[in-house]
C-alpha cells in the first residue's frame, strides 16, 4: 500500500522425486501431469529424457511456482540398466527397476508452498508388459476417437489376466480355446470396442475378469467337450434358422417358470457413466425409450458405471445395448431339456417353442446351465428372450448440459504496448534504499495488455535482443491485464476534462492513467457520464493534445503490468511480446503474441522536466502581443518520490545539480537562440530582433518555444514543445 520495497516472500523448492507409474514396460506415455495442470505432452515409446520447462505453471513467483527440470522416463525393460542419476540420489545398492514403469524428476517442484503437487502420467499399453510376446498382436490395439487414444482389446485383456504368473490366474495357454478367443478379438476390433481400464492387483482376477465381461457383454467358461477355457460374446451373430430348435418333441421336458417383468417397472432410461482417458474426467451418456416414458408418465432410470468405456460413441451404444435388455417386454425362462441339450453353453442361443403359453419359435440364450447329477440325465437352463446384440450405432451420445465450458486455450492480447520504467514506477515497486542503489544507466522494461475475455488471468514478458532467441523473463512479475477506454472526443493541451467511452467503475482516483505518451492523474471520476478530471503533464512527461479515438491505459490501479527485473542499458533496442496466461495455467506460445519495439533511454535516471510553463503569464496561448517572456516552475524526481505532480503546481526542488534549456525558433523555423545553464525559472528574450536578424523594432511573427532539464550532460524525459502567433 502506497510506496513499497520489493522482499522476499518465499523460496523455490527443488528435489529428485523417484514415482512409481505402473507395470512395465508401457508402450508410451505420451502426458505428464502435476496436480491438475498438465506438464508435458507427448511421446516418450522407450526410455527418454524428457526436459520440463514450467516455471509458470502454478502461476510462476507470484503464486505456487511451476516445473523445472529433467524427467528420466524408465520403461522397466528386461535388460534396463540402473540410471546413474537415481543411484547417485539414492546411494548404496539401487536396483534397476526392471518390470516396473518409473519416472525420476530432478529439478524445481514448487515455490511459496513447500508441500509438492501430485504427479500423474497418461500412459498407454497394450502389446508391452507380456510375458514373452504378446498374444494375437494384429488386434491387440484398437485405435478410437480419430487414432487419440489408443485402447486395449478387452479379449486381450482377459487372455493376459488368466495367463500372466506375475500379476494373473497364471493358466498355461493350451487351456485356453485360442479359436474361439482369437473370434472373440476380431469381433471386438471389427466393433472397434476398446478399454482404457486401470487395474489394481487389490482386485481379484476373478472380479477383474466379471468387470471387462460386464462392458463387452460376453461370458467365460469350460467348454464340455474340449475342456478348453472359451470366451463367447452375446451378439446377434447369428441365422436363427440353423439354431438347434426345442418342443414337446424335441427335447423340451417342461417349462419350470415363465415371467415376464412389469412393464411399468421396467427403465425407460439408461444413462451409462465413463471416464474419459483423455483428461481423467468423468463423462455420461444418456438413452432413452421414448414410448416406454410416455406410457409410464415418467421416466425410470437406471445408472451403470462403466470406467474402461473411453469414447461418447461407444458408451451411447452400450446404453442402448442395455436399455433393450432391460425392456419389460423380455421373457424369461427356466427349461428343461433332454441330454439333446446337453451341448449349450453358457452364452449359446437356441429356438424354444410351447405354444401353451404363446411362445412360439423364439430365439432365447442361455444363461445358467445345470448339466444333472447321478441318474438324473436332465438339462436345466436359465434363459432370457435374446436381445443382447450390441448395436452399431447408437444415437443421443454426449447429451449436452446447456453449459458449455470457457475455453482454456490461451488468445493473443487485443491491445498492447510496452514503455521503459520511469523513476515513480521504480520507487513505487523498490523503495528510496533500493532504488539509489541501481547502476543510473540501468533501464527497465514494463509491458501492458489488455484481457482477450474467458479464463485469462494476466501475461508474461518476453523479450528479444537483435539476433538472439526470444527470452520469457523467469524473473518478472507476470501482469494483469489493464483497463483501458477510448476518448470521445480531442483533448486540448491544457484541457483538464476528459470524455471518454469505458466504464469507469474501476478507475481510481489519485492514480495515474497514461494517454499516448502523456502521464495524467486522476482527479475525480464521474462514471454515468464517462468524465474524468485529470491533472495534466505529471512525472516525467508534459502535456501534449489528443485526438479522438486514442486509447487510456489505466496501469496504475494495482500494478496492472508487468515488470521485469532484468536490467538493459540505454541505447538498447528490445523487442517485446506479452503472452497471455489462462487459469490453468497454459500460455501462448511467443511466436503468437503480438510484437513491440522499445529503445531503452535511461529514462529512470533523467531528471524531471519543468512545470507550469507560462508564455507571457499564459498556458498554452495561441497568440502574443509584445517582448517574449517564459516562466516555469522546478521540479525534483528525489522529491516527489511517489507523487503525481501535475504541470499546474509550483516549485518542488530543484534536484540537485539540474539547470535547464531554452530553444527559440523563429518565423522561418529556424533555431535562433540556445540558452543554457539556466538555474531560475524565468527568461525574456530582450535580444530576439538581433538573434533574428529582422529589421530594426521588428519581432518574429511566430515563435516556437522548446523548454528542457538537463542534469550532467542527461535531458529530461520530455521537454514542453509550443509554437505561438506574435
């Protein structure tokens, strides 16, 4: 508040973290993620050295810091070689961490807070991580979502749980049907029916297993007459016509029980929830039987969580997959069968006809089969009305919210410009002790810019000097985006009333306000009008006019800039661009930003120009009668510290060793007469006919008047520049 001394407020905070991701090896990862932000995106297939340069990513210095530094990927191959790095970290005897995906950072983490954010890492495998060769890789990984993600075959998935002795049931692959698994996977890669499924070795293999079946709708089990382990799918696959058939003559011994569910209790709505593999969220689709709901007079609706689902496409068919299967028109049944039956297996669909009840030739799969004990040689099945089939397509996917979410993506500043850092600023942000303790030919850089909207929180300052690379300065305060207006109408030179086209609800009173290059200051604000009352020529400027349309940059209401500590010489010209920051912390990139050119001057070491300047007792006039006379006041940078000083006030000073310079130019436009070394604050030109060269009681009918400070060898920032009528 008002003056303030730049301290330390907080401490970067840097160490080696070694993270376990998961099993290895993967077959990529291709995004690092440290707390909800991403770090890093791309593709690191094998061991990789992944350079992470974030300082900004939690906000840089201002708030919690950013990342910093070198990540060593380690896949876990079989013949992975212990990293030197870690071993050095760790000391003593390090393994190599082989069979086990790793990530070791060493660098900056955080800043202001000491506790670290977490690290999460998206990652994707599907042929790696086998023991041996994978099984079946032709359709091991199905490409969804435009090749974006990359999903497992579930029947992969399966084969790899029951067969892997590391994490698995561990079963010899000559259990398995490999047949029938290796239809099952084409069907699944012809559907394009991929999961993105994390599991924990907390779950057993056998819930793992029922997990997967429950997404793709299919069973595992014996198969009576090979012994093989058999994985079938429920799908409409199918000619009705060719499926063993029963009756009364065929086989079917009764029919034990026979429902049919309530059709006013059955869902009318399915909404099927899922995670996207993309950025972790959770997602839902929604389907809905239309009639169903109408008939009912509300809707029924069932939730299912499917996490592995990783596409709307997908999730939108399997609703309706489930949705048809929960219809209350489905029949249910409990038959028996002669030993004719004894061949269906779990999954299997076949033809029942008892006309008793009305059903006639339907096509039902079988669910429980119970095979007889002893001498009881009958079949007993557990059957549903077959529906099952998953659709192709599927319609109503992402059903939309209403809400569309602000985009994140960072946009280009609508309006910039940049300025050199005059002695005021400097003191505001240093402090006297500070400040004198700057070389004088030291220049600072501050840059303005205003919010393109949505999720923006400010800008960084990035900088480039002749041929050399473009430089984001790590040591700046990143800014916030400026208020800005617009006049209405010209300003004269020394017009104290501004109209202009903004709302003025935030500018303060008694700060400063920037108009081309004038600094004004802020006297009184009248916002249903869009008046300003300003104190003219402050600081190191003078009072200048103004067209309409020209812009006000509000920069002095909280610091709304950013500032870099980098010190330039006067005489250096920079290059300058201000990327913008959104709240998630994702900046544009430089080449996106708009460009500024800036020659530093040394403008902080200047002495201040003189006030109140007065042309035979007038301000500004456009005309004169009689002897040319000027007066001024005295200003002093020291003095006034931190204070707007506008040009209508008195003597303050004068800084020590400052005189001042006069330049008079003639009718012909030509410089007639220098003075210099003037330490008072008034001049009379007594010899202007001479120093004219006109005709004897004969004075320039016009006159321009130009007014510096100069303190050893270095001029005033401004100078007041006035041409008069005589």
């Amino acid at each position: 508040m008002g003056s303030s001394k730049k301290v330390k407020i907080g401490y970067w905070y840097g160490f080696g973290i070694h993270m376990g991701i998961s099993r290895g090896p993967l077959n990529e990862i291709v995004q690092v993620n440290v707390g909800d932000k991403t770090a890093w995106s791309g593709s690191a297939t094998g061991n990789a050295s992944i350079r992470i340069n974030r300082r900004d990513l939690f906000g840089g210095e201002k708030k919690e810091g950013g990342i910093d530094g070198t990540l060593q990927i380690l896949m876990g191959a079989p013949e992975q070689t212990v990293l030197g790095s870690l071993a050095s970290m760790l000391g003593g005897l390090v393994p190599a961490f082989r069979g086990v995906a790793t990530g070791f950072f060493d660098g900056w983490i955080c800043a202001m807070s000491p506790y670290p954010k977490p690290w999460s890492f998206r990652v994707r495998r599907s042929t790696e991580g086998w023991e041996g060769s994978a099984w079946y890789p032709a359709k091991c990984m199905i490409q969804m979502a435009g090749g974006s993600i990359h999903a497992m075959n579930p029947a992969h998935i399966l084969y790899q749980i029951y067969t892997d002795h590391r994490a698995g049931a561990g079963l010899a692959t000559a259990r398995l049907d490999d047949a029938a698994w290796r239809a099952a996977a084409d069907t699944l890669y012809t559907e394009g029916f991929g999961l993105c499924l994390k599991w924990s070795k907390k779950d057993s293999v056998e819930s793992f297993a029922q997990a997967v079946l429950d997404h793709v709708g299919g069973s595992i089990f014996v198969d009576r007459q090979s012994g093989l382990l058999k994985l079938k799918l429920v799908r409409g696959d199918y000619d009705p016509a060719t499926l063993p058939h029963f009756d009364a003559e065929t086989g079917l011994l009764e029919l034990e029980e026979f429902e049919s569910a309530a059709i006013m209790d059955a869902p009318n709505e399915v909404i099927v929830k899922f995670i996207s593999p993309t950025d972790g969220k959770d997602r839902q689709v929604r389907q809905r039987n239309l009639a169903a709901i109408f008939s009912n007079g509300a809707p029924i609706t069932q939730t299912t969580d499917y996490p592995g689902i990783p596409t709307a496409d997908l999730a939108a068919r399997v609703a309706a997959r489930d949705l048809k299967s929960l219809s209350g028109n489905i029949k249910r049944f409990v038959v028996k069968l002669d030993r004719r039956g004894a061949l269906i297996m779990p999954g299997d669909v076949f033809r029942i006809a008892v006309p008793d009840v009305g059903v006639d030739n339907m096509v039902v799969r079988a669910g429980r089969c119970e095979y007889g004990e002893g001498e009881d040689g009958t079949v007993k099945i557990t059957a549903v009305q077959d529906v099952f089939g998953l659709p192709t397509t599927a319609y109503n996917v992402d059903e939309p919210s209403g809400w569309t979410p602000p985009s994140t993506t960072p946009l280009p500043a609508p309006a910039q410009r940049v300025m050199e850092v005059g002695y005021r600023d400097l003191y505001l942000r240093m402090g006297a002790g500070d400040l004198a303790q700057i070389d004088p030919a030291a220049a600072f850089l501050a840059g303005m810019a205003t919010s393109p909207g949505g999720l923006h929180t400010g800008f960084d300052v990035a900088v480039k000097i002749g041929s050399a690379a473009w430089v984001a300065t790590t040591n700046s305060d990143s800014g916030s985006f400026c208020i800005t207006a617009t006049l209405a109408a010209d300003v004269p030179i020394g017009a104290t009333t501004l109209t202009v086209t903004a709302d003025l609800a935030s500018a303060f009173v008694g700060s400063a306000v920037m108009i081309d290059d004038e600094i004004l200051s802020i006297a009184a604000v009248n916002a249903a009008t869009g008046v300003i009352t300003v104190g003219r020529g402050c600081v190191d400027t003078v009072p200048a006019p103004h067209l309409a349309g020209a812009a006000l940059w509000f920069y002095d209401q909280d610091d709304d800039y950013g500032f870099s500590d980098t010190e330039y010489i006067a005489g250096q010209t920079l290059l300058v661009r201000l990327p913008t920051v959104t709240t998630t912390g994702s900046v544009l990139p430089i080449a996106s930003a708009p460009e500024s050119t800036l020659t530093m001057t040394g403008r902080q070491n200047k002495p201040y120009p003189p006030g109140q300047m007065r042309i035979n007792n007038q301000a500004y006039p456009a005309t004169i009668t009689g002897q040319l006379a000027i007066t001024w006041a005295h200003r002093d940078r020291i003095t006034q510290a931190d204070l707007l000083v506008d040009t209508t006030q008195g003597n303050i000073g004068p800084e020590p060793g400052v005189t001042y310079r006069l330049r008079l130019y003639g009718q012909d436009g030509a410089l007639k007469r220098v003075e210099t070394g003037i330490t008072g604050t008034s001049y009379t030109w007594t010899t202007e006919t001479i120093d004219s060269g006109l005709a004897a009681d004969t004075l320039n009918t016009q006159v321009r008047v130009v007014l510096d400070a100069v303190r050893d060898g270095i001029y005033s920032h401004r100078a007041h520049d006035w041409t008069v009528i005589r």
